[in-house]
C-alpha cells in the first residue's frame, strides 16, 4: 500500500474513534460532531482508494463525487451510493448555523460510516 494511502486510512479510522466516542458520551453529546467525524471518515477511505488507484481527484467533501470516481475500480461501492448520499445530507445540514443533528441522525450517520469502513477495509485488503 502506498504510504499517502495509508495516511488517509489512519485518518478515516481516527475520525471513526472519534464519532463513536463522541456518540457513547452520556452527558452533553454532541450529535453534529458524531456526524462530521462520520462522514470524513467515509471520505477518508475514499480519497485512500483514489490515491491508491492512481486517480486524480479534486477537493471536495461531497462522497457522491468521490464515489464515482471509484466506479470504474470498486463497482461493487455502488451499493452504497443511498447511505453516502445520506451522510452528505447530514453534513450539508449541520454546517448550517440554525441546524443540528438530533441524536438518531448520529446513530444513522455511524451506522452508514461502519458499513462503509468495511467494504472499504475488505477492498483494500485490511484487517477488521
């Protein structure tokens, strides 16, 4: 694995820790920091996947975007496109100054994040 890929990995799985950590704090949890954590985890693997297939790829949060610059290397990514149009959403909502997330949005947004780390892990060849 190239050694940028790699970096984007460690990322992703950092932002991972951090939005399931933030979810299970009992106490004034923050519910957009679940979401935001979720969603660049996604666009962490993504971007690990690009850059380990030699594609050029622009400065974008969108994962629809990412995820179809993958299609051509990870068909198979396509089945989840609905769940990554969903975090999108979520994280357009909580950029918002008058929106935030509600405590289900966070659990929906890890959920999708997860699923996604695991295709994404099995694909590149990872452990777990």
């Amino acid at each position: 694995m190239k050694e940028l890929s790699a970096r984007w990995i460690a990322k992703a799985e950092a932002h991972l820790e951090t939005a399931t950590r933030e979810l299970a704090v009992k106490k004034n949890a923050n519910p957009d920091a679940v979401c935001l954590h979720a969603h660049l985890c996604v666009e962490n693997y993504l971007m690990a996947r690009l850059q380990e297939g030699d594609i050029n790829f622009p400065t974008t949060s969108h994962l629809a975007v990412l995820l179809y610059l993958c299609a051509d290397i990870e068909p198979s990514w396509e089945s989840h496109r609905s769940h990554l149009s969903k975090l999108s959403a979520i994280n357009r909502i909580i950029l918002e100054p008058e929106e935030s997330a509600t405590t289900g949005m966070a659990k929906e947004a890890l959920e999708h994040a997860s699923n996604f780390r695991e295709t994404a892990r099995k694909t590149l060849g990872l452990k777990g």
